[in-house]
C-alpha cells in the first residue's frame, strides 16, 4: 500500500512542472509575430503557477502533510526552473540549469523511495534537505565558483563534453543508489543504526553482491557528476577528497555496527564483495587480523566514531 505521503509528494512535485513544460514544447503560432516574447510568457507561466501551488498547499494542507507538500512543491518548481533555465537561456547558463533539475530530483527522490520501501522510518528529514552544515557549505562553494567562473571565464563552462559526462555520472550513481534503496528495502535507513530490530536482516543479494555500500557508491558518484556538470573544477577536486573522507569515517562506523549485529556473517560477506569506493576498504583490514568475533568486537569498539 503506497502512503498519502508519497501520493502527496508526487502531486506537488509534479505540479509546477506540467504548464511550463507544456508552454515549451507547444507550437507558439507565431507569437513573435505580434510582437510578443514567447520566454517571457513560459517564465510568467513559471512564476505564476508557483505562487498558485504555494497557495493550494497553505490552504489545503497544515502540520506534517504541509511540511511534506511546501517540500516538495520547492523541489518540483527548482526542477522545473532547471529545466527552463536549460533549454530558454544561452551559455554559459545551460549548465546550472541541468544541475538544478540534478539537485531537485535527488532531494524528492529519496524521500519518495523511503515512502515507498520503509514507510515507518519517514520523516521530513528523509529529503535530506539539511543533511548537515558541511553539505550546504559545499553546495554554497560550488555555487560561488560557478557564477564567479560563469563572469570571468565563460568560455570554461561552456564544455559541453564535460557537463554531459556529468550529467551522466549522476544519473548512474542516482540508479545505483536508487537500486540499493529498492534491494535493502526496510533494512536501508539514512541513519546508521545502534540497535538491531527483529526484521533487520543482512542483505547480500542483488547490487549488494556486487559492492557492500552501493549506496555510498552512487552518491559519491553522483557528488563528482555534479560539479562536472557545472564544469567546477576547484569543487570537483574538494568533493572527491571531501566525499571520500566522509565515507571512509562513515563505512567504519556502519560496519563495526554490523559486525555487532551480524558476527560471522557479516565477516564472511566482507571476504566475498569490497566496499564498492576506491581505496576504502571499511574494518576489512582490521579484521583481517584478528581471530574470533570477540576479539574483533573488543578492537573494533576502540575505533573513533563519526556521527
């Protein structure tokens, strides 16, 4: 059974994107002929029908279901502006708007794949929008250098070639992530779990039996796509070193938690599949040298944890 949160959410994401986007693909029946601009119009569309969406929400919706619905209102009108900004603005703009419609799909996706296959762990947070302080610096950083490198260097953001092997970057990594959510089902949860509950199971099929954190491996793909996308060098390199510490401290932590959780199983599942990120092989190499469950208990629970 789907929840009225992911119904609702589908609403509200979609709806600013069904008049703009039809005012753009429509023939204009030579409107520039008459002296007027087609652009201005689909903005005008744009901008009207947010404001109208923002007052159907207020009306219509208060408490939880509000903060569900205002949510991913915001999303469905970045998305859309994205794609306007794309396909109704000359370079060296065309990439941020595909970056845009990058950003807005991965928020509200993830909260509609929770809604859909772990329902009772969904929250307002499950959008990921304040994920922490060093997520929104790192998104302010990439915007900084795009706009400063956009006036003293347009020329750079328009390589196309390098925004499109972006744009595909994210795109792969959104799937696998994605996939990972829709195979561990209940078992996925955006926060690492302390305490195991009778249903968590270990999962080792599927793209589990390809990489131990295909979740981890899409968004750190994903992270790189998107200041490809912009053509942010500066920020391409930060979020490589930036993403890899930050999943190397968090893969420590998850696994000694399924360590704990798991035992043996755990242990023999890290023989037969890596962690799926480069040069970062979780408590593999720890446990490689130690003998029984206990010991590598007792040694592990000494290693710094993140949170």
């Amino acid at each position: 059974m789907i929840v009225k949160e992911a119904k609702l959410s589908l609403f509200c994401f979609i709806s600013p994107t069904i008049l703009p986007v039809l005012s753009l693909i429509t023939p204009h029946f030579r409107l520039d002929l008459l002296h007027i601009d087609v652009y201005s119009i689909i903005w005008l569309i744009y901008l009207t029908n947010i404001v109208f969406m923002n007052l159907i929400v207020f009306v219509l919706f208060s408490g939880y279901l509000y903060q569900v619905a205002v949510r991913a209102t915001f999303l469905g009108s970045v998305f859309t502006g994205g794609l306007l900004v794309a396909f109704l603005l000359p370079n060296p703009w065309i990439p941020y708007g595909w970056y845009m419609c990058v950003m807005a799909f991965f928020h509200y996706s993830e909260f509609l794949t929770i809604a859909l296959t772990n329902p009772r762990t969904l929250t307002i947070d499950s959008f990921i929008l304040n994920h922490s302080n060093e997520y929104m610096i790192a998104a302010v950083s990439s915007w900084v250098e795009f706009f400063t490198e956009a006036y003293f260097f347009p020329e750079l953001k328009t390589l196309r070639l390098v925004s499109y092997v972006g744009l595909s970057l994210c795109i792969g990594g959104e799937c696998l992530r994605k996939c990972a959510m829709w195979t561990a089902r209940t078992n996925f949860n955006h926060v690492v779990q302390s305490v195991r509950h009778n249903d968590h199971q270990l999962v080792t099929h599927g793209i589990y039996s390809v990489c131990r954190h295909p979740s981890y491996v899409g968004w750190f793909y994903w992270s790189m796509g998107t200041q490809m996308i912009l053509v942010n060098p500066l920020c391409f390199v930060a979020y490589i070193l930036a993403s890899w510490k930050f999943f190397h401290d968090r893969i420590m932590v998850e696994e000694i938690t399924l360590i704990n959780f798991f035992g043996e199983q755990y242990l023999d599942y890290q023989k037969k599949v890596s962690t799926g990120l480069p040069f970062i092989r979780g408590t593999r190499r720890v446990t490689q040298q130690l003998g029984t469950v206990e010991d590598q208990g007792e040694m592990l629970s000494r290693v710094p944890q993140v949170s």
